[in-house]
C-alpha cells in the first residue's frame, strides 16, 4: 500500500500513518546488512524495488535524518544506541553517532 501511493520503499522509521511500517522497513535493511535476512526475504523485497541502503541510492553522503532513521533501527534490534567501533557492519553509524555526540559536547547540535 504504501509502495502504490508513494511509488517507493523508502518509509521513515518514524512514519507517523504506520509507525510499526516504519520500523519494519528499517530492521530489514538493518538485518539484511547484517546478514541475517534468508534469501526468499531479500527476493521478496527485490522483486518491489526495496531499496537496501539509502546512502549509495545516489551515492551521496547521508543525511541527517537518515542516520537517525539507521540509529533508530539499531535500538529497537538492540535496546540501547550504544554502537560498537567493534562492528564492521556499522563503520558508518559508528562515524556519524560519534560526530553527534563530540557536536553535543560543544553544544553545536542545531
């Protein structure tokens, strides 16, 4: 449905009209880069035109609010936004959450 009015996949993580959508889409991209999706599920969301990562759509760098939407969905995996320089499968978050938090420190958040 969402698919058919928007003529895309990519729904926020904090899609207000279906909010538990939202955080759907965001743990199937999350478990797919982490290798846990089995293949009839990365079929089935390829055969809509899911889009996986939205940073290499146009292979710009991210925005702001898809970052958060990323740290979104590594909270409600992992209860917490604690991520690890550990995981190799979030470098990017790990990069992104760090400047957020030395931007915080100099109270340089807008």
């Amino acid at each position: 449905a969402f698919k058919a009015a928007n003529g895309h996949c990519n729904v926020p993580s904090n899609y207000e009209r279906n909010k538990s959508l939202g955080r759907w889409v965001s743990l199937q991209r999350l478990s797919y880069k982490r290798n846990s999706l089995t293949l009839r599920r990365i079929q089935q969301l390829n055969s809509i035109s899911f889009v996986w990562d939205l940073c290499d759509q146009s292979k710009a760098i991210c925005s702001w609010e898809e970052r958060f939407d990323e740290l979104c969905a590594f909270k409600a995996e992992n209860g917490h936004c604690n991520v690890s320089h550990n995981d190799a499968g979030n470098k990017s978050l790990v990069g992104w959450v760090n400047q957020q938090r030395l931007s915080y420190k100099k109270n340089a958040l807008s």
